[in-house]
C-alpha cells in the first residue's frame, strides 16, 4: 500500500520514535478493507478498523483519536493528499513544545474554482465568527500532542466539525504550509457531492434525516427573500411606466414581502439551531464500529 509504504520511509528517518498506524475504513465499497486486514496481518504496527456504515469524516477521525495512546498522533487522509514527508516537518515543531501542528493549504489547483472560492468565503465567515480561532484554509491534516488530543477527546458533540473543536482548545500551536496533490487513486466523494449539499455541510453539521423539514423552512426564507427582492424590481419597473394602481401601494407591497420573508428567514436560522440541539439530546453514538483487524474471528 502505498501509503503505508511512504510513511515507512518518513518514520525510517526518526529511529527514536515507536509508531502505529490506524486505519478508520468508513465503510467503503471497494477492496480498501481487505487491502488493510491484509497489511494489518503483516505488520504489528497496523491497525484496521471498520465503520458499520458510512459516517463522516469527522466521525472517523474522532474514532481515530479515541483508539490512540502515545506522546502524539498525527490525523490525515488516506488519499495521499495529505503528503507523508510532512510529517517530518510535524515532528520538528513537536519537538520544539508545539502541541498542534496544523496544515495549511496554499494550493489545490485540481479543485474546480466555485469550490475554492466557497472554501475561502467558509474560513472567511468562520475565522471572524469565532474571534480568529479557527485559521484559514486549515487543512485536518495535524500533529497532536498527548494533551491535546485527550483534550479534543472530551468534546462529544454530535455534529462535529473537528477543526473547530479542536482549534477550541487552544493549545500552543504552529502552521505550516503546504501544497496539496490530486488523489493518488479513485475518486474524490467530496468533489462530487452536489453544491447545495456541500453549502448544507459547511454552514451546519450533517443532520439527521428527521429534521430535513427544518432545512426546508431556512431555504424556503431565503427563497421568499430572493424572490421579494427580484419583485420589488419588477414593480418598480411597471410602476415608472404606468403608475401605480393607488397612493402608497409600492410602500405596502414592498413592506409586507420583505417583512414576511424575513421572518420566515429568522424562523429559518431558529430552525437550524433546534435541529442542532435535536441531534445533541439524542445524545446517538459519533460512530459504530463493525470489525477490527486486532479481534479474533469467531
């Protein structure tokens, strides 16, 4: 496997470091798990895990960090867009007293240009959202200290966005820059989810399908909003050429739409807020887990 085989060479070159790598399969279709129950029986050091279905990937990652217990964990993707020969640079900083080392992209050129500039107007909002605590373009792909990684343990929160959670924490921090590569194999799932889908998971955590009529409320407003807005254009062309039918007519029109739309807006926003707090009193498990390569088959 070529990612195991990349991280070999890395670790080679830090002889003073006993390591483990832990595969989080989140239920893929593929031979991913046969490939990792196969590296896992030929080397010690690996361990594979299988989701009983597909969660996120949020979800994996924090299976990942509660199955850790060393000085440090490094948290990355297992396309090879997160580039192995990073981690020396990870490792440096560690070793300097860093208890985070994040990643920083400065370039993904395959990523279709819409999708960039959605990512930068995301970190925009998020970084002036949160008092400049979570840095732009933020990549998952960090180091984590013992400490900070027991501490992002503690945060349970059903919909999670992990770096959020654990830029929350606050520990001493460095970034470094990197520049990530298209997919060494396959096809990125995240590219090809649907636009408004990947708006609904950046402005709020994956809901559960039970609250989907809330969702509908807030695009509902904003609908009302556009349409209020493209109408009040609309009249006012009609009222220039023609008149009005009375005296205070465009007033009342123009009040009542944009009144209505906007409080189907605040309804909306309420809404996303409750089905958040829906999901976190269900208080459902972040992730189940099916099989593991270090269980015996009964």
């Amino acid at each position: 496997m070529e990612l195991y085989n990349r991280i070999f060479l890395v670790m080679e070159s830090h002889p003073d470091y006993n390591w483990r790598l832990i595969f989080c399969d989140n239920n893929s279709t593929d031979r991913t798990w046969e490939l990792i129950s196969k590296l896992s029986r030929s080397n010690d050091n690996v361990l594979g895990i299988r989701m009983s279905r597909t969660f996120t990937l949020d979800a994996s990652f924090s299976c990942g960090i509660d199955l850790s217990n060393a000085d440090a964990l490094i948290i990355m993707a297992s396309d090879l867009q997160d580039p192995p020969e990073s981690i020396s640079e990870f490792i440096k900083y560690f070793e300097e007293g860093y208890d985070q080392v994040v990643a920083r992209i400065v370039k993904r050129e395959y990523v279709p240009y819409v999708r960039r500039l959605l990512s930068k107007l995301f970190y925009l909002v998020a970084n002036k959202t949160t008092n400049n605590m979570i840095p732009r373009d933020v990549s998952d792909f960090r180091l984590l200290s013992r400490s900070a990684y027991l501490g992002a343990r503690k945060m349970q929160e059903r919909n999670r966005f992990l770096r959020g959670l654990i830029a929350w924490t606050g520990f001493k921090t460095a970034i470094i820059d990197i520049e990530r590569p298209q997919r060494f194999a396959g096809d990125s799932k995240f590219l090809e989810m649907k636009l408004g889908k990947v708006i609904r998971w950046a402005t709020s955590a994956i809901l559960a399908h039970t609250s989907a009529p809330l969702i509908a409320v807030a695009i509902c407003g904003i609908g009302l909003s556009i349409f209020s807005f493209l109408a009040t254009i609309v009249f006012s062309i009609f009222w220039l050429s023609g008149g009005v039918p009375f005296a205070g007519f465009g007033t009342i029109v123009g009040i009542v739409s944009l009144g209505f739309s906007l409080t189907m807006l605040a309804i909306g926003i309420i809404a996303q807020y409750i089905a958040l707090i829906y999901d976190e009193v269900k208080a459902r498990p972040i992730y189940l887990i099916a099989e593991r390569t270090d269980e015996p088959k009964s």
